[in-house]
C-alpha cells in the first residue's frame, strides 16, 4: 500500500505542477459547454428566450382575405416575416436569410373561401407554394400549421361577418417538473456532454502518456522493483481517476457558481455517477495503452474512438433528436448512459434510484476495460 500511494502521488504532483495544463483542463470545457448551453435554452428561466423563424411572403392576391392573412402572419411572434417581390423571395431562401416563402397566389381569397364552404365538390383550391430551405426542413411543419390557423381565421372571419375560426379549446402548458419542481436548464446538458468529453480525451492523453513512459523504458525500470503488474497499474488507474474527478467537479462548481446549474435531484447520485464516469475515464485510458503499438499510431485511433462515443452518448446534441435506429445503438454506449445519469441529478430532479442503473453501467464498463487493459498490456513497445 506504501508504494501504491507512492506512485499515486507522484501523478499527481507532477499533473498539477503543469499550471497552463491544469487551467486549460478546466476552461476548455467550461468555454464549450457555456457556448453550447446557451444555444439550447440557456437557465430556461422565463421559459428561455427563442429566435423568431424568418419568414418571407408574396402576396399576389391583394384581396381584403389575403391582407388579413398577411395581417395575422405580421402579429404572430413565431415569425419573423419579410415581404419582398415575387423573385426575390425565392433567392432569400436559396441563401438562407429566410427558412421559407409563401407566395399568396392571385384569385386565392375568392377560390379559397368557394372551397371551405363546397362540402366536398369539385372546386379548385387555390395553390400556396412553400418554399423551403433544405436544411431547416423541421421548420415547414410550423410555417404550414400556422399558416392554415391564421387562412382559416382571416376565411371564416369575411363569411362571418367578422366572427372569425377559433380553436374550440383552451390549453394550460407547464414544465414536467421532478420532485424539487427543477426547471430545464440547457447548461446543465451542455456542461455534462462537454465534462464527458474533456474527461475521455484527458483519459486518451493518459494513455498516451503511458505508451511514451514505455518508449522510454519507465515501466521497465518500475518492474525492476518489488512492484506487482498491479499495483504499477492500478496506481495509475486510481490517480488518474482522482484527476478525472477534481477537474469535472470544477467545472460543475463553475456551472453552478455562473450558469445556474443546480443539482436537483439527490446529491448522492450526481457524486456516483461523477465517480463512475471517472473510473471510466482512466480505465479507458488504460485500454488506449494496452492496445496501441505506438503513440503515433494510437492517438488518431484514440481521438476518433472518444468523438464517436461522445457523439453517440448525446453530449453534443440531446440523443433524443437521432433517428430510432440511433437512439437505440446509443444505448450501447458508455458515454450516454454518463450523460443521462448527470442530466438525471440536475435539471430532471430525480432520485437517488434513478443513477443507480448509469452507475452500475458504468463500473461494469470500467470494469471490463480495467480487465483487458492488464490481459493486454505490454511492458515494451
């Protein structure tokens, strides 16, 4: 036990007499995860502050019905509207000022309001062409729904002497709120995806770090002393693991002291799944050594390896946006379950039980790591 604790306190001397390292460790995930936090929701205080979309319409009906369609379309907060010429519209949306145009053909009052009152007979509807930016394609389903409340509006209003369509119903949107009534907080996503990543990488340079130890002849001269294979390498396990911990509860006292990230839930929890995720971090770098022939073969292998699994676990974008197929390989990801548990103890507000299943997933990973590293590791290169 002298020498395992020996050998762990060397680490992490020498890992924190490095300043520029330490300050970099702790500011690069903050910066990333500030950025990203504030671009999915920010606190969510107030219910978090969107863009309106941009829109731009062409009116060539100049009807009273499709001036106050045009009207509605203006008041509407959702959108952000335009109204140039007809061919100008189209080159707003080709350079992507604007996510779509609506283009009000001539006649479409008249034939619009003949067709909401035929009862199904052969009258021509008129033709609304909705031109859309390909890449903001999850925008169309909006700019159709609420160009169909405010045409079915402006229609039944001219019919009914003024007394225009109304959804006949009223609804009562809340927050799903957990146990300590925890509001959303896109930083406290953004902090945890960009605290797992730092950390993988961190685990990656760990790894790095022991195959250029062997390079050297470090771990040979170590194996001269009375030192077992264990104790050599679960030293190094354990110290990086205590770094892994220290740098990622830094960042989280950041979050919390300027972003508002709280830990609503249990307390209990969010300290495990940090230990967890930790000892995940040192093993996989373990694993890193143990499988790579040389430092400069290994690290492209290591970094591509780490940003699929960061990409995979959801910590840059929410994992609930992947296609079914994706959210379900995520699943076999260590890296989601580290995200789902942090994101569980914070702004969810769940219990203890809830990190028991990404906590029992994640020793069972680093567990499994820890045992092919030491199968695995060669003690020269």
């Amino acid at each position: 036990m002298t020498a395992f604790l020996a050998l762990l306190r060397k680490d992490l001397i020498l890992h924190f007499s490095n300043r520029r390292a330490v300050i970099m460790s702790f500011f690069a995930p903050v910066f990333i995860a500030a950025f990203f936090g504030s671009l999915f929701g920010g606190s969510g205080t107030g219910g978090g502050a969107r863009s309106a979309v941009a829109v731009a319409v062409v009116d060539l009906d100049h009807s009273a019905g499709s001036g106050r369609v045009l009207a509605a379309l203006r008041a509407d907060t959702t959108l952000a509207l335009t109204e140039p010429g007809a061919e100008a519209a189209a080159g707003l949306v080709q350079a992507g000022q604007v996510r779509a145009a609506i283009t009000l053909p001539a006649g479409f009052a008249a034939q619009a309001g003949q067709a909401l009152f035929s009862g199904g007979s052969a009258t021509v509807k008129p033709e609304i062409d909705i031109r859309y930016d390909p890449s903001q394609a999850t925008t169309l389903p909006l700019v159709r729904g609420v160009l169909m409340q405010h045409v079915m509006a402006a229609l039944t209003s001219e019919v009914n002497g003024g007394l225009g369509f109304s959804a006949p119903y009223t609804t009562k949107e809340s927050e799903s709120a957990g146990r300590f009534e925890a509001r959303y907080n896109g930083y406290a996503h953004a902090f945890a995806g960009m605290g797992v990543q730092f950390l993988l990488l961190m685990g990656v340079d760990m790894g790095l770090g022991l195959l250029l130890m062997r390079r050297m002849g470090l771990w040979q001269r170590l194996r001269a002393a009375p030192l077992s294979r264990a104790t050599l390498l679960g030293s190094r396990i354990a110290s990086c693991a205590l770094i892994a911990l220290i740098v990622f509860s830094g960042v989280y006292a950041v979050a919390c002291a300027a972003f508002g990230v709280r830990i609503e839930g249990s307390v209990a929890g969010f300290v495990a799944v940090l230990v967890a995720f930790s000892l995940l971090t040192a093993t996989f770098g373990l694993l890193i050594a143990a499988i790579g022939r040389t430092p400069e073969a290994t690290r492209g292998l290591a970094i591509l390896a780490t940003l699929l699994m960061v990409m995979l676990g959801g910590a840059w974008v929410p994992s609930f946006i992947f296609p079914p197929w994706l959210q379900q390989a995520s699943l076999l990801v260590p890296t989601h379950w580290a995200v789902e548990g942090l994101d569980a103890m914070t702004w969810r507000g769940l219990p203890f039980s809830a990190a028991l299943l990404p906590v029992g997933l994640l020793l069972a990973y680093s567990a499994a790591f820890a045992g092919l590293a030491l199968w695995r590791f060669n003690w020269e290169e």
